[in-house]
C-alpha cells in the first residue's frame, strides 16, 4: 500500500477542506495510482491555492509519494 504525504502543511493546506478526505486519509493499491493522485494534488494546489508557494511530487527513499513545497516568486515591491 502506498500513501501521500505533505512535507510541510502551509496555511492554504490546512485551510483545504478535501484535502484530507480525497488525498492524504487514503492508502492507494498501486504506486503508479498514488503517483497519479500525488500529481492531481499538486495541480489542485498550483491551481486553487494562494500561489506562493510551487507543490510538486516525488518518491523518496521509502517509497513514499511526498508532495514537496517550493518557494515561489519575490513579493513584488
């Protein structure tokens, strides 16, 4: 069984309503369908969320799928 993790919970992630229930409280049968769910999840975050940060996925050395946070673009002045 394979899981999705948050590296790092920012204020919209917890903010997120669903994202508990349709993402991360889920155990997938499949690597590749956690693979895929990890990538859905990043692109509702780029999508939907406050975009100050970048989400994308990966495997780490435990197989497990994390959904890392990147810092985004300076504030503008």
């Amino acid at each position: 069984m394979y899981k999705i993790e948050m590296e790092k919970m920012c204020g919209c992630a917890k903010r997120d309503e669903e994202l508990k229930s349709r993402w991360l409280d889920k155990e997938y049968a499949t690597k590749e369908e956690a693979e895929l769910e990890a990538l859905r999840l990043a692109n509702h975050a780029n999508a939907n969320w406050c975009k100050k940060h970048r989400f994308y996925a990966y495997e780490d050395e435990n197989n497990i799928i994390k959904i890392a946070v990147e810092l985004s673009c300076p504030k503008e002045v």
